[in-house]
C-alpha cells in the first residue's frame, strides 16, 4: 500500500474561489454531492460570488457552524466532469482519496492511497499528464492495515523537527498550556539557553504544524457537532 501526496494547478472553479477569499478551502466529494468548507463567515456579496460559481443552483444549501458561526459549508450536487475531472481519473485508476482535498496558495493539493504497485504507476501516469504538478512526497505503507489507521498521526509527528518536539514537550510538561500557565516563555528559552523570540518560533512552529494537520478535520467534525443557522 503506497500514498502519494501531490499538488496541481489547472482551470478549476475552487481555486479561483480559494484566490478570491485568500484563505484555504477544504472539499469533500462523495462523486453525488459535495461540501465545500470555508474557514470565515460570508457576506451577501460573497455568498453570490460562491453560488456563480456552482452548476446546479438548486442543489445548494449553505449553513454557518462554530462557536460564532465563523464558518460557511456549502453543500451542492457534485460538478466533477467523469471525463475532465482529476478525482474520477484517480478513482477509475484504482486510486483512493484521502479527504479533503485542500485548495491554498494556488494549488491542489491530493493525498492518494494505492493499494499496490501497479496501481501507483497508473496513477503516477496520469499525474504525469497533467501541466503543472509536483511530487510531494510517496510513502510505502507496507501491508499492515492497522499502520494506515495511524497515518494522521504518524503524518503529524513526521512534520515537526526534533527542537520544535522537544519544546512543545518542555512546554507542556512545565504548564505553560494550563490555566493559569505554571512557566513562561522567558523561563523556558532559559532552560535552553536560547533567546525568549528564538524559543517562541519553534514554540509557534510547532503549534503551527500540529494545527495545520488537523483543522481540516476539525472542521469537517464541527459540520455535524455545532449548532447550525441556516442561510439558504
């Protein structure tokens, strides 16, 4: 079992949105409808520039979630093109989807599973096709299912360094995340024998990393577990 993490540039309707809103976007597609997540609340004028953009204008529903309602899904009847569309490519090639599929600074960016070799190359193939792209990263993931459950979190310890791991663990360790905080951030650049600002970076580094991995997430759980107001 392989996965292959990937970007593209290409004409494409939410990377158009994600330059609009300079923010990132998240997007869950079941191949019938889709749940576009978008991190900010919208205004009337942003709500129509997101509705230009969808085919069926029927299909669409809009709700706010979190805590202030500083977040917009849009749920909508899939556009992806059997044909044109890179999903549906991946799929028929034998390739599974990791989702969502993140929409930032331009880019696509897929995290793809193949089941063996044959299936990588097929895949890899039909990247290849493709104008603009680039290979982040293949991963074996050997045969054991189990290890592929973990991936998430294997993914989120991969991408801190060392140091930035190292002060995240002395920070928590020392309650600088309790309430109130037992250390400050002076007491543990002392302990390394660093400035207050170097230890800071690493400390915001490390956070950064860690939150970047699971917002999508987070997100997505937030659809089903807040209090919605629905918009349209």
């Amino acid at each position: 079992m392989y996965e292959i993490k990937l970007k593209i540039k290409h004409e494409c309707p939410y990377l158009d949105l994600a330059s609009y809103f300079d923010i990132n976007l998240y997007l869950y597609c079941s191949d019938f409808f889709d749940l576009l997540i978008i991190p900010k609340s919208l205004d009337n004028d942003e709500i129509k520039q997101v509705m230009s953009i969808i085919k069926n204008k029927e299909s669409i529903e809009i709700t706010k979630g979190g805590l202030n309602g500083n977040t917009t899904y849009i749920h909508f009847e899939c556009m992806c093109d059997p044909i044109e569309s890179v999903s549906p490519n991946i799929q028929k090639l034998g390739g599974l989807l990791e989702l969502p599929v993140l929409y930032k600074n331009g880019w696509e960016y897929y995290k793809i599973i193949c089941i063996n070799k044959k299936t990588q190359s097929s895949v890899l193939e039909y990247i290849q096709s493709i104008e603009d792209y680039k290979i982040l990263s293949i991963v074996d993931l050997g045969r054991d299912v189990y290890k592929y459950q973990f991936l998430t979190t294997q993914e989120l310890l991969n991408n801190l360094t060392d140091k930035q791991m190292d002060v995240l663990i002395s920070a928590f360790d020392k309650g600088y995340y309790q309430i109130p905080r037992s250390t400050k951030t002076e007491e543990l650049a002392q302990s390394y024998d660093i400035s207050r600002p170097a230890l800071e970076k690493s400390l915001r580094k490390a956070e950064n990393t860690i939150m970047s991995s699971i917002i999508p997430y987070l997100l997505f759980h937030q659809r089903y577990n807040a209090s919605f107001k629905e918009i349209r």
